[in-house]
C-alpha cells in the first residue's frame, strides 16, 4: 500500500493511493498516520479495504508528511563509502546515530526554509524507515516485522551549524522544515528488496546525487537492530539511513543552497518530493 496524510498544515486526515493514483479517504479506520495505528494489525485491516468503496478526494490537496508526531527521528551519519570520502572522513566501524528534530519534519512538497544566519545550506537523499512495532534489543533477522513502511528523506542540513559550532551534529539537523517526509508511506509487501532501490536528488534541475541503496555501508537490518540496542523505537518513530556523495559540501567550490533554489528528489518505488528553499522569516 501506500499511505498518505493530505490536507493543510496540523490538520492532516490519513488516505491512501488507488491503482489510478488518488487518494481514498481512511479516516473513519484510523485518526492519522501516528504511533499505535501504523501497527501490523492496522496495517492488515486497511490492505483489506477495497479502494473503490472508500471515499474519493477531490482536487489535488496539499500532502503532510507521510508520518505524523514522531516520538524520535533518528538519522544515521556517513552511511555510504562515497558521501564518507567526499566528507573528508573515513568510514564508520559502527553506524553513527544521531538525531533531527521530530518538530522539523515537513510535508514532501512544502517549502524548506533556511534558518536564521545560515550560510551553508545542504540537501541529503535518503531512505527512511518507519517504525511499527516496538523494538527492543532485536536482532536482523527480526526487524523487517517491525517496520510499518519506507519513504523518502532530504535530510536538509545546515553545515555550518552541524561541523563547525562544536558539539552534536543535531545543531545543524534540526531546523524547521529540514525533515521533509513522503510523498508516500509506502508498505514493505510493495518493496521486493529495500536494498536495491535508485535514488536521486536535483537542485534547480541540476543533478548532484546518483545513488543506490546497495551502496549503504550499513543495511536497514543492521541499523534497526543496531539502534535497538541502545534505545527502545515506538511505533511511528522514523529513521533516516544516510545519503550517498553529491552533497554540496563534497563540492569545489561547495554550491550551498540560497533562497529561490528548488530541490527534487526521489527514489524508486517511494515517489518524488519538490521542495522550494526560502529565507528565514520571523514567525514562519
């Protein structure tokens, strides 16, 4: 399946996505994308829906992020040979968690906006995951049973505040509207292998990332079972498993993001996202 969250800012209802691509309303099943509803037996009783007898929405409506209120947003840093070399940095023996703002995440089209002061924008493609079951200390094999679905992830950053303000990178992760999520949540039965997936990311129409999930250092099992060892992951928690090179900090000279520019980004089988970059402004 593949899940949506439409409507406008805090007031999102959930849907999902017929065989023509519109959204059928599934709020009358679920009150939104969140916590205990994305767990495997709600998943089950909306795969049972018959797309047809749902309510049809209309128009284009403004799409939310595909996940709503995340206990945690978790991130795992230099996760592909490539991004790791053009960071200057060797690759991980471990995988490097650290974490976004859950307040940062946004829908897969809206606006990105810098933050205050920021000089040196970035924009990461990523896989994210979603969690559905609680997970505690379980291992590989176990993990695909307590995912609710994948999506795609810009893991906007601001580099400036990530490398050189000292301390957790969370500083330059966290802004407003740097986690912009979806346009789908899209189920594991769709994904025959989340580890073969083509990914991709444009500014102003300009490719900068060329990427394939089977590049990852560490795979989505590695890092969920990981992760687990060290802090219990709710339902609705998300993950986002690191970028592969073509960010603009591996860049010389670096082409940091500024107001007016566009990125586009994708990744097979989880849709696209566009989302425009705009300055800081106050109250926004």
């Amino acid at each position: 399946m593949k899940l949506v969250r439409y409507g406008k800012p805090g007031k999102e209802k959930p849907g999902l996505l017929d065989s023509d691509g519109r959204i059928r309303d599934i709020s009358h099943i679920i009150p939104d994308l969140a916590g205990e509803h994305l767990s495997p037996k709600t998943m089950r009783k909306i795969a049972k829906l018959r797309p047809a007898n749902l309510k049809l929405v209309r128009g284009k409506p403004r799409l939310g992020s595909c996940v709503a209120q995340p206990g945690n947003f978790i991130a795992i840093g230099l996760n592909y040979h490539d991004h790791a070399a053009e960071s200057g940095a060797a690759a991980p023996k471990e995988p490097i968690i650290f974490n976004k703002a859950p307040n940062s995440i946004s829908g897969p089209n809206d606006d990105v906006m810098l933050p205050k002061g920021s000089v040196k924008g970035d924009w990461e493609i990523e896989i994210a995951i979603v969690i559905g079951t609680r997970a505690s200390y379980i291992k590989e094999s176990e993990v695909m049973a307590h995912i609710a679905g994948f999506c795609v992830c810009n893991d906007v950053s601001e580099r400036e505040y990530q490398i050189e303000r000292a301390g957790q990178w969370t500083k330059g992760k966290g802004c407003p509207t740097f986690g912009p999520l979806g346009p789908w949540l899209v189920t594991p039965d769709e994904i025959k292998d989340p580890q073969n997936l083509e990914m991709w990311l444009d500014v102003n129409g300009a490719r900068q990332q060329s990427g394939h999930t089977s590049k990852m250092i560490f795979t989505i099992k590695q890092i969920v079972s990981y992760a687990s060892q060290f802090m219990q992951l709710d339902p609705g928690d998300v993950i986002t498993t690191g970028t592969p090179a073509g960010v603009a900090l591996g860049r010389k000279p670096p082409n940091y993001l500024r107001a007016g520019d566009t990125m586009t980004c994708g990744i097979e089988s989880l849709g696209t996202q566009a989302n425009r970059v705009v300055a800081w402004k106050k109250g926004a």
